[in-house]
C-alpha cells in the first residue's frame, strides 16, 4: 500500500509532513471531541427553551386567572354562556358556514387535510360575557379648573345617524384640566355609587391568533382556512394559527361590530362574530374592527389553546379547548326559610313561604323540589321544564312504583296571574310556588282567584246586611253563642270559580275593607278594618278577627252595633277582602339542584409551544369565582 506524505519546504529546507491518513484521523478525533464538547451545550441550549417555555406558560396563566377573576369578582351580570340553538344572521358569514341551524355560543375554524373551506367546530364554555359596574373617571389634580367637575365618564354615548352607540375610551384625560392647558393625566377609575351597570360588556374568548379567512398569512403560505394541529412540526417554519384567549370590551350596539340587521338577541350569542365578513359603517371589515378591538391574553406567540382528536388520516375529529368558563353546579342545596315562626301575625306555626338557595343567579336547567314530610304515603314535588312551559309535577309513592301527573302549571300562573280553582277534572290542588331564578328563591306566596276569575280587584265581597241578618237569626236561638262572621270565597265549595281546598291565607297579607262603624260624618263609608288576634274573642267597631286556616272573618259580636248595611245616597254597604294564599306546610322540606352564575369556575390551560420542536407545555389553574355584585 503507498503512503502519501505531505513535505513541507520552508526558507530553512523540507520539513516532513503529515499523512493523508493522519490528518483524517485528527479530523476524526477532533469531530469526536467536538461532539463531546458541544453535545450538552446544545441540549443545554434546547433544556432552557423547554423551561422558557414552561415558565412562559406558567407566567401566562397566573396573569390571566388574576385578570379574569378580578374582573368576574366585580361583575353585576353574567351571560349564560351554555349552548342553545339558533339560526345565525346570513349577512356576512363566512366561507363553509352552512346556513342551518349551529350550536352557539362560539365557533371555531379548522383546517381540514384536503379541503378548500373550513370546518366549523363548537367550542364549548370558550366564551363568557359580563357587565362590569358603570366606572367613573376622577381626577386628582390639585390644580383642577375651579367650577368644574372632577368626575367625568370613562366610555360616551354618540348620536350616529340617528341612532346612538357608545365608544370606549380606555384611560381617557381630564378634558377640563387639558382644556385649561392643566396637567391631564393625574386620573383614576371609580365605580358610580350606588352601583350601576355599565353601557358595555366584557368579553373572554377563545378564537383564531389570525382572525382573516381565505387569505395567506404570508406570501408562501396557502390560505388561511383555520387552526392547524401544531404538534409534530416547528412553530417557526409554515403556517401557525394557534387558538388564543381574547380580551375585548364592546358594546353590542356599536355598528362597527355587526350587521344592522341583527337584533340585539344575536349579537349577544352571535357564533361567527370574530370571523364576520362584509364592510362596517367605518370602511374597514367586521371581523377587523374585532381583531382590532380585542387584546391576547397571555404571549401569543407560541401559545395554542386547544387540543384535538385526528383520525388515521390525520381529519380532526373534535376539538376541546383548554380555557373554558363554568357556570357552577350545586346539588341537594337545602334552601333557607325566610323565617322560624310568625309570632307577629298571631299565627306562630305558619309556615314560611319563602325560601332562599344558597347562591342565585341560576342558568334555566335547575330543578326544585319540594318533599312533604309526616305522610303516610311518601308524596313530593318537583320543577320540570317542558320547552318554554314550567311545571310542577306531583310524585306519589303507590306500592313500589311512582305515579307521576302535572300539578301546576308555572308559566300558566305568570301569564293569567292568579291560581285557577279546584276543578271536577282534576284533583284538588295540593301545591304551588313560582321560582325567582336570579335570586335564587322559591315563593309560596300566590294570587287566589278572585271574583269571575277578574285580573284585579277584591278576592271576595259580602254584603253587610246579609251578615247582619245571619247574626240577628243565630242570636235570637242562642245569644251567648251568635257570632257574626263571613267565609272567604277561597274557602266556600259553594262558589265553584274560587274555591281552593288545600289553600290557606298568607298571615298579614289580607286587607279588609267595611264601612265606618262609628257614628260621625264618615259613617258607612268605607274604611280599612283593623286586625285584633282570635284570642281575644270579640272585635269592636271596625275591626276583625280572622282565621287563617279555615278563612272565616269574625266582626263585632255586640248586637247593638251593627255593620252598616247602607251609605247616605242609599246604595248597599259590602265587606271586600283581599289577601294571598299558599300550599306549602310547616313540615315541608325544600331543595334544589341548579346552576349558578354567581359562582364561575375558570379554567386557565395555557398551552406554550417550544419554538424549534413545537412541543406544548400546558399548566393548568383553577379558580371559582363569587360574582359579588350580582343582585338577588
């Protein structure tokens, strides 16, 4: 085998060299040594992107759990953001909507392997509205121009072609200290005392990082048809489109935003507000004044708020985003009794009538139920919703097996706006209550029918001379034992369009109304009776007793004083009363199952991206927040 060797000739004589096999050996060694050396720096390198990543992410989500709860904590109204059914405006939808009915309240783009339009996914609980309190700005200048106000709106309404919409103005200046050439920025924000909702609303979502479909994000890329899965592939190199969470105050009115034909309705649910095409009053696209609106939370960048299912061929089967907004279950909640007892009103053991959840606020899918206790036969009664009718449904227990039927028609009462009479159809009736669901309380406490089922006026009216005359005839068999007295007509079974067999009167709710008992210039004409309790046995001029369970009303027992039975002009005197009833019993037990807007659970999975593998580091926070502010 013939060696080469390599001579060196200098100014001094040839020099021997290396060989070709030398120099390949050093080569070696020295891509060896390199490899040694250079190998853990470049895992360290790729070890410190990982960890950027992972403390981006973790930065990321405290930031925006402290935001959204801070700001949920003070809200005054929360929309239910759970999915209904809708069909969504025409105008301005994009490529691959079909126009049929979608799932709401948010919808997102993905881009499908092989096709030209994208497919709409439903993201559920990605999407969570709030009216903040009304803010104030004030200014704290010390040279503040005398006789002017220091306090001054943060958002204004303006009058736009005949109609009004409100503009945001973030941290706007005093106008009076800029006018007067003053220090302007010396300003803080102050909620309006007392409290009062805002013109605008906050909006958290989960959308697209590039909100403009159909177009290429940059000259090489294809157009833009939605999310790409990023896993597998480097975030700095090809299209990314990650799914990111959005901040944006707006006021559903603004023009700017959404079509005119769309009614307020909506665009409160509107599923394709962020990806709205068509030219807004201000020359620029619906879908840009959004992007234009609204601020990332978080970095962006390298941020992916979503994970999917693929199929073998790599088709997206579903989609699940990692931010979501719950409203917040409560289960076998046992409500509160406004009160114990009811010692006021003469009547100790009354029950109370009206009860009170722990949280209100509550979204429409909640269930009550009352349980009546001390039964022979175990019986109770429970809410059910029958699309927009609500009901109550009487449960019995017979043998081993339930017997179901309707009991109370709830929207029924709140459309004619009193309880129908005990009819020969049906059973008598056993129990009714109406729900209050933004405060989270049950009301026993109902309207009787009153005379001809009229919509107002007296729930009964006697007539004067016709006690009188039933009392003259007691007292002339038995005058130790006379009483004059009348039957409510919600007790009367002779009086078949009132009469309510299970009711009885809300104690302190009946106002009676006689004539004047007392001899003057009054006399005859009508006057409030006043209430003395049942003990002691004998009201005098212009008052009453009443019992609250059987619905007798017990007037003066004196024979010499009688009810007037006619005024000055000669028309006959009458007896009116009015009053409220209710069903329930003191042993009744009340709970509930519902959803509550009052309490928010957030989710925060902040997903970051490794720049070169395109490998997520999700962290994950929650948090329940208590909307205080929320009226009950």
């Amino acid at each position: 085998m013939m060696k080469t060797r390599v001579n060196i000739i200098c100014a001094g004589g040839t020099h021997r060299g290396f060989t070709m096999m030398e120099l390949l050996v050093v080569m070696a060694v020295s891509a060896i040594l390199m490899t040694l050396v250079l190998g853990p720096v470049v895992q360290t390198f790729q070890l410190t992107r990982q960890a950027q990543a992972m403390v981006d992410a973790q930065d990321a989500a405290r930031m925006g759990l402290l935001s959204i709860s801070r700001e949920l904590g003070q809200a005054m109204s929360v929309q239910d953001n759970t999915q209904v059914n809708m069909v969504p405006a025409q105008e301005g939808l994009p490529d691959g909507v079909l126009a049929n009915r979608t799932e709401t309240p948010i919808m997102l783009p993905v881009n499908q392997p092989g096709s030209n339009t994208p497919h709409w996914f439903v993201l559920p609980y990605a999407l969570i509205d709030f009216v903040l309190p009304k803010i104030y700005m004030h200014c704290n200048n010390s040279s503040h121009p005398g006789g002017q106000p220091r306090d001054f709106p943060r958002d204004i309404r303006i009058s736009d072609g005949g109609g009004e919409r409100t503009e945001l103005r973030g941290w706007p200046d005093c106008p009076y200290c800029r006018n007067a050439g003053e220090k302007a920025d010396i300003v803080e924000a102050r909620p309006k005392l007392p409290l009062e909702p805002s013109t605008t609303r906050v909006r958290y979502f989960l959308a697209l990082r590039f909100n403009h479909l159909g177009v290429a994000l940059d000259e090489e890329d294809p157009p833009n048809l939605g999310w790409v899965s990023p896993p597998g592939r480097k975030t700095l190199a090809g299209p990314e489109n990650g799914v990111v969470l959005y901040r944006a105050e707006y006021s559903p009115h603004d023009p700017n935003l959404f079509p005119d034909g769309m009614s307020i309705e909506e665009r409160l649910v509107d599923p394709y507000f962020f990806y709205r095409t068509g030219a807004a009053p201000n020359g620029k696209e619906y879908h840009e004044n959004w992007k234009n609106l609204a601020r990332i939370v978080g970095i962006g960048k390298y941020e992916d708020l979503l994970t999917a299912e693929l199929s073998p061929d790599n088709t997206i089967r579903s989609v699940s985003p990692t931010v979501s907004f719950h409203t917040s279950s409560v289960e076998n909640d046992t409500f509160n009794p406004a009160y114990s007892s009811d010692a006021k009103h003469d009547y100790p053991n009354a029950p109370a009538t009206v009860f009170t959840s722990t949280h209100g606020y509550w979204t429409p899918d909640y269930r009550v139920d009352v349980m009546r206790m001390g039964q022979p036969v175990k019986v109770d009664f429970y809410t059910v919703l029958d699309g927009n009718t609500e009901l109550i449904v009487r449960r019995v227990q017979e043998h081993n097996d339930f017997v179901e039927t309707d009991e109370f028609a709830i929207s029924e009462y709140h459309r004619i706006g009193y309880v129908l009479p005990d009819s020969s159809r049906r059973n008598p009736l056993e129990m009714a209550f109406t729900i209050n669901a933004d405060k989270g309380s049950v009301n026993f406490t109902l309207q009787p029918p009153r005379i001809g089922q009229a919509p107002s006026g007296p729930v009964g009216i006697d007539d004067a001379k016709e006690i009188n005359d039933d009392f003259r005839t007691q007292y002339a068999s038995d005058r130790g034992g006379a009483i004059r007295w009348s039957l409510l007509p919600t007790f009367n079974p002779n009086i078949a369009d009132q009469y309510l067999r299970n009711a009885r009167i809300v104690p302190g709710s009946e106002s009676i109304v006689g004539p004047d008992m007392t001899l003057g210039e009054n006399y005859a004409r009508p006057t409030r009776y006043e209430r003395v309790p049942l003990s002691l046995g004998n009201p005098g001029l212009n008052q009453y007793m009443i019992d609250y369970d059987t619905g007798r009303l017990f007037f003066s027992r004196d024979p010499s004083f009688d009810i007037p039975e006619a005024d000055s002009g000669g028309n006959r005197c009458k007896i009116q009363a009015n009053y409220l009833i209710y069903f329930n019993r003191q042993d009744d037990v009340v709970r509930g199952d519902y959803l509550t807007k009052s309490l928010i659970t957030v989710k925060i999975g902040m997903r970051m991206l490794e720049p070169e593998t395109g490998k997520p580091f999700p962290v994950d926070l929650t948090d329940k927040v208590k909307v205080r502010n929320a009226l009950r």
